[in-house]
C-alpha cells in the first residue's frame, strides 16, 4: 500500500499537470485584469508551474512526516541535469555561437537556393535537431529556438504554422538525440547501466530518428512552403561582427561543459568562468539567458522533486507491460513525465529482455515533444519563443495536436521499418 505522503505526491503531481493546461488561460487573465496582472503572469509562467508545486509539496512532507525526512528525501534527488540544462543554455545562447550557428546555416541555404528562407528552415528543423547528438538535446534546442526567432518568427505569422513549427521541433530535438548514447537525457539514464555504446545507439535508434527528423521537416517546410517564402529579410546583422578567436573560445566553453556533463561541481565552475569572460569581452556579447536558463531550471528541478514521489505507482505500470506493449506505453506516459524520469524508472529493475529496453527508450523520446514536460530540453524552447505566441503563452493542447503528426512518424519510423 502506498504512504500517505505518496498519495499526496500523486495528488499535487495531478495538480500541477492540469496547472501547465492552464497557463494560457492564467496569461489571459492578466491582460483582462491588470490589477493582479504580476500574480496572473507567474501563474500563467509554465517554467514556474512544476517548481512551485513542489514548494507546496516539501511544507506539505514537513507537515506530514517532519522536516528531517523531508530534507533527507530533498538531498537524495539528483539535480544535475537541471544545473547542466542551465548552464549549456547560458553558453549556446550567447552571440558568439549563436552567429557561428546562423553563418553556417546561411551560407549552406545559399548555396542552395538564390531565396534561402525555405532551405534555411529545413535545415534549422532538420540538422539542428539532429546535431544534439553531439552538443546534447538542450544545446540543439537552444540554437534552434533562438534562430526561428530570430527569423521566421521576426515577422508576423499565423498561429499554424507556429504551433507546426514548435510541434516539429519539440519532436525532432527529442528523436534527434539518440544517434550516440550522451546527448539525449532519457539515453543517459540508461546507456551506462546497460553498456549501450554510441555504435548501438546508432545502429539500433540512430538511422531510424534520421529519417523521421528528415521527413518531418521535409513535410513542415512543404506544408508551409508559400507562408515561409515570404520572409524577405535576412536577420539582421550585429554592427560589432564576433571575431573568429572569440566564437573559438565560445565552442571551446560549449565543448567542456558537455565533455562533464555528469560532474555539476566541474561545469558550474566552467561556467562561472564562462560569465567572467563575458564580462571581460562585452563587446561581443549580447544578454545572456540567465533568466530563462533560471526559470527551465526552476522547472526540471521541480520536476525531479515532484517525479520522484511517482515510483510508487509508475514502475509497476512499467513492469507490467509485455516488450510489445511497453513502446506505446512509454509513449504515452511520457506525454505526462519528463522522459529521463521514465527511463530512469526502467533502469532499476533487473533481468529486462533487450527488446523491452529498448521498448521503453525508443517509446520514451518517441513521445518527448508531445507536451513542455515530455523532455528536458522542451522548457528552453518554450521559454525562447512563447512570446511570439497570442497571449505569451503556448497552449498545451495545441501544442499535443501540432506534435501528433510527426510523433507519428517517429513510430511509423521506430516501429514499422
């Protein structure tokens, strides 16, 4: 039978779900009702949503069972992928590699076409996403996001394609991560333990995420093909160009805080250094993330306080499904918990056939861009370009229906070939 405190775990687990629903509508409020506008947009903030509830659920353990047991269970969770997905985002979101990303972009997109908006939205689709598999998920949606701001969502767009491009995106930077066994956070959670090599992720998930990352974007561009052929501006360029030794440095950053990804106590450091360069050149730097880096962090860590109340119930639910039916299974529930938290929950139970382990990791980030809490890196993009949006908000149902298309295709993908 279930502890008393891990039923209200579940409780506000299922509060704050239905909050993340809301967020729209709390945005709404607070043009409605400018009196209490501050209140309405934090409630309306998704990136707050799982971090408070978690407050609420550590003064209602203390209630429960004391504050010692509370702050045993508090210091036994992991935080380090919270603290990694802050500071990978501060450093692929500064000007320096942000430039480096877009020249490239550019000047592959024209080479291939006199009008580049088409090629250069596939390719921020397609290659970027796919390019988590070496800087990791949460750097690839970093880039990502900051250049379709940047770009198509500089000028004036209809809801649709927004939602198709943020849903394509969420899926491909989920899927797009699995071609080596360190990028992709539900990966990690498991490759050690399992002695998945980045030669068998690659050979098993790799080739197959390509082609679902390739289609999917080959389809969002043609769907949208009039619409984004009318971007006729260029983004526009910074009058003080970043010098080459500079965006070097900046990769070099990038480079270390990813080579100790699982060690916070190197990269935090690395990142503090990080800071002080910027600070040194400011020249060449535009306003770090912090704030958003913050608030996706504030995010994941409430995830993992609140997550890890939910052992209880999703691992027998785990267990119980045969290697046929654990795929879809995954794909589902991970719609309503972070994915790393899944896999994780996969990785403690012994004896597990090869098929259903990867059952649950193919399921896992088959299903990561279906909702802002599927996958870790989801919470940058939404923070990066929920502005864009009616409302400042993306709206979680809209975004479950933009993500249902190429979701399918990564079954169709995973699944049938």
């Amino acid at each position: 039978m279930p502890h008393t405190v891990e039923i209200v775990g579940l409780v506000i687990f299922v509060i704050a779900l239905t909050h993340t629903f809301l967020t729209k509508f709390f945005e709404h409020l607070a043009h409605t009702h400018p009196k209490h506008a501050g209140l309405f947009h934090l409630l309306g903030e998704v990136e707050v949503v799982f971090g408070f509830w978690a407050m609420i659920m550590m003064l209602a353990m203390a209630f429960l069972i004391g504050e010692k047991p509370m702050l045993s269970y508090l210091e036994s969770r992991n935080f380090t992928e919270p603290m990694f997905v802050f500071a990978i985002m501060v450093v692929a979101g500064s000007r320096p590699i942000l430039a480096g990303a877009r020249g490239i972009i550019n000047f592959l997109a024209g080479r291939i076409s006199s009008r580049p908006s088409l090629p250069r939205y596939f390719m921020v689709m397609s290659i970027l996403p796919l390019s988590g598999s070496l800087i990791t998920e949460p750097a690839a949606m970093t880039l990502a996001a900051m250049m379709l701001r940047d770009t198509v969502f500089r000028q004036e767009r209809s809801e649709i394609l927004k939602y198709a491009t943020i849903g394509v995106l969420f899926v491909n930077v989920s899927i797009g991560g699995v071609m080596t066994n360190f990028a992709a956070p539900p990966v990690l959670m498991v490759a050690e333990k399992w002695e998945w090599s980045s030669y068998f992720m690659f050979s098993t998930f790799g080739w197959r995420a390509a082609l679902a990352v390739l289609v999917n974007a080959l389809c969002v561009t043609a769907l949208f093909a009039r619409e984004l052929s009318s971007e006729n501006a260029t983004p526009e360029k910074h009058p003080n160009p970043t010098p080459p030794s500079v965006f070097v440095v900046h990769v070099a950053f990038l480079a270390m805080i990813v080579a100790f990804s699982h060690h916070p106590i190197v990269f935090i450091s690395i990142l503090l250094f990080f800071l002080g360069y910027c600070t040194a050149y400011a020249r060449h730097q535009d306003r770090l993330i912090l704030r958003e880096g913050l608030m996706v962090s504030f995010f994941l860590a409430g995830l993992v306080v609140l997550g890890g109340m939910q052992q209880w119930w999703l691992q027998p639910l785990l267990t119980g499904l045969d290697a046929d039916m654990v795929y879809f299974g995954a794909t589902g529930l991970t719609a309503i918990t972070d994915n790393a938290a899944l896999t994780y929950l996969g990785s403690l139970v012994e004896n597990l056939t090869p098929e259903f382990k990867q059952a649950l990791v193919a399921g896992a980030v088959t299903g990561g861009g279906l909702t802002i809490i599927a996958n870790a890196p989801n919470p940058a993009g939404s923070a990066i370009l929920r502005s864009k949006f009616n409302d400042g908000s993306i709206s979680v149902p809209g975004l479950l229906i933009a993500a249902t298309p190429p979701t399918l295709m990564a079954i169709i993908a995973f699944r049938l070939i």
